[in-house]
C-alpha cells in the first residue's frame, strides 16, 4: 500500500478543529445570547459601557436581588411546607382510584406553586400525547425539569435515597405515589434497577415514570448519548422534548462550576424561566431492534422535535476520560481509510 501525506490531512484538520472548539466540551457550558439583552447572566465580569446601561443594569438588580428574591423564597418555604403537609394527608387515604385523583390534583397544584418561585412561564404541546403509564423519557438540563414536567402531570420519581433535605422530600412523595427510591448501594446494581423498573411499570395503575437518560445536564443546545437501561426493561416509551428560552433566564445547573445552593439562587434571581415542553407519541421497541438502537430512535425524535443537535457522545465524558472502545472504533475506521476499504 502506498502511503502519501496528504492522505492524513483530513485527520490533522479534524484534530485541529477539535482543539479549537469540539462538539462536546462546549455542551458543559452556559449557552450565551449573541448579543446581550441586558436580561440574563453572562460569562464576563461588570464591564463599564455607558451610564445608560449601567443605570439600567442597576434598576435590574435591584428588582431581582431586593425585591423578587425575598418574595421567592417565601413562596418556595411554603410551596415546600404545603407539599409536605399535603403529601403526609395523601398518605393517610387507602390505596385505590380516589387516593390516585386525589393525589394527581394535589401533587399538578403543589408544583405549579412551587414553580411561581422561579417565575416559570411553561408552554405544553400536544398534550394528547401525554402519558398515563410507562416510562416517561426526556432530555436532561437541570433538576428543575422534573419540576417543569410535574406542573402538568403526576410522575413517579427514580433515584438515590438521601438524607436531610432532600431526604424530607423523598420520604413525603412516597407517601402519596410509588416512587424508586435506591440505597448507596444498589444505585450501580444495574440488575436491581431494571428489576424494580419492571416492577412498576408491570402495574397499569401506577404513574408514568420519570426518566433523563442522558444521566448529566447537557446546555439544552444538544442531547447526547442515552443510556439503555431504560429501554431495557420494555413497555412503551413517552419521548418528552424540553426547550428552554435563554433570553429570559438560563435554566442550565453547571454542575462542576455552581453548587446547588449556588444554582438555585442563580435561579431565583433571574427574570423568569420560559419553556417548551413537547408531548410525543408513544414509541415502542421493535422485535429486532436492540436496546441501543432503541434509544437512538427515541433520542433522534426528541432532539428533532426541540430544535436540538442530536450527538452520539456520552454526557459521562464530562466526568471521566473517553472509554477504550470509543479509541479503538476511531483508530479502525482510520484503518479502514488508509486501506481503501
């Protein structure tokens, strides 16, 4: 085989294209406005431009910081105290019909309140496609998705058990609706998740489970590779598309840069936080179609329906180093190219 430098040179451009600006690091950042509209948060320190625009950045922060904050934090200490109060009455009810459309109302109330604390302003589509049972799957941008989707319907919660305030929480939704709630130890049990994921959606009568199978927040500009498991189990899938307007407020949670607390406070003194939620058909997997092709076909029709840029990375490399079979596929498929095959 006869080798010519020029045969690499498409390489070298895409090595250096990537040192430039790659498709995946720029995810894990805030998405910024082209041009500033004096509304949301940039990456940049105070900068002095004209007295103008000082004078009216300072009127703006002085609403958000002395006068929206303090009144969303009340509202959020008594959405929270409301939510606790009512779940603890749910509890009490016999399981049946009347518990699940009591609790449904409550819980849709309870959160539409509890989301007056971050002015959300949510725009639902096709809500015939809404879903009663399954599993519920949608892109992932911030902790206040599931807060988004459950101000228009009651879903079962997945995650790992805590303690303290989160704790408090988690112990007053189980006691209004079937949630999965995992032990530290069991969370990397992938067999006794997909058991307990079968357990519910095995019952007609439970709430559709509320899954994000990218595992990390992704800036909503992109939706990156989703994990099988959820579509491991069967059932049928509700593909949810979630589409936040940053002109207003940036919902994304940076988590390696802000902490919760952080985050939060980013939150409530912002503006307001303007979404799309899109409803899509129910999807279900084909006989001879793995569990990996299976959420492709549901991440593509996600990301087409949001406006979003469909990737095949993993939302993990945020975390960690690229795995050894991700190496190894770009070094044959370079092979292949040198071969002529």
């Amino acid at each position: 085989m006869e080798f010519h430098l020029s045969n690499c040179l498409d390489l070298v451009k895409a090595g250096m294209e990537s040192i430039i600006e790659d498709q995946v690091t720029s995810v894990f950042e805030a998405e910024e406005l082209r041009s500033w509209n004096l509304l949301t948060r940039t990456n940049r320190q105070y900068e002095f431009l004209t007295w103008r625009l000082t004078i009216i950045w300072a009127m703006g922060f002085v609403v958000r910081y002395m006068f929206l904050l303090p009144l969303r934090i009340m509202i959020f200490v008594i959405g929270v105290w409301w939510l606790v109060a009512c779940t603890a009455c749910i509890g009490t009810l016999p399981d049946g019909k009347t518990k699940q459309r009591v609790n449904y109302a409550i819980s849709v109330m309870c959160f539409n309140f509890l989301s007056r604390c971050i002015s959300a302003v949510i725009t639902y589509h096709d809500t015939h496609y809404k879903p009663k049972n399954g599993i519920c799957v949608a892109n992932h941008t911030s902790p206040i998705d599931a807060l988004v989707l459950m101000c228009d319907n009651c879903y079962s919660l997945i995650g790992q058990r805590h303690n303290g305030f989160l704790g408090i929480l988690q112990r007053a939704l189980a006691r209004a609706s079937p949630h999965i709630w995992f032990e530290r130890s069991e969370v990397k049990d992938r067999h006794a998740v997909a058991r307990r994921l079968k357990e519910h959606i095995s019952v007609a009568d439970n709430p559709p489970i509320l899954i994000f199978p990218e595992g990390t927040c992704i800036n909503n500009t992109s939706v990156m590779q989703f994990k099988k498991g959820s579509f491991e189990v069967g059932g049928t899938i509700y593909p949810v598309a979630i589409k936040y307007d940053p002109r207003f407020g940036d919902a994304f949670w940076n988590s390696s840069r802000y902490g919760m607390l952080h985050y939060l406070l980013n939150m409530m003194t912002s503006w307001a936080i303007v979404c799309d939620v899109w409803y899509l058909p129910a999807m279900t997997r084909a006989a001879d179609e793995s569990a990996v092709d299976f959420a492709n076909r549901v991440k593509a029709v996600i990301a087409r329906r949001g406006g979003l840029v469909d990737l095949m990375w993993d939302g993990q490399l945020k975390r960690m180093k690229p795995k050894k079979e991700w190496r190894e596929l770009q070094q044959e498929e370079i092979s292949k190219r040198l071969k002529g095959e």
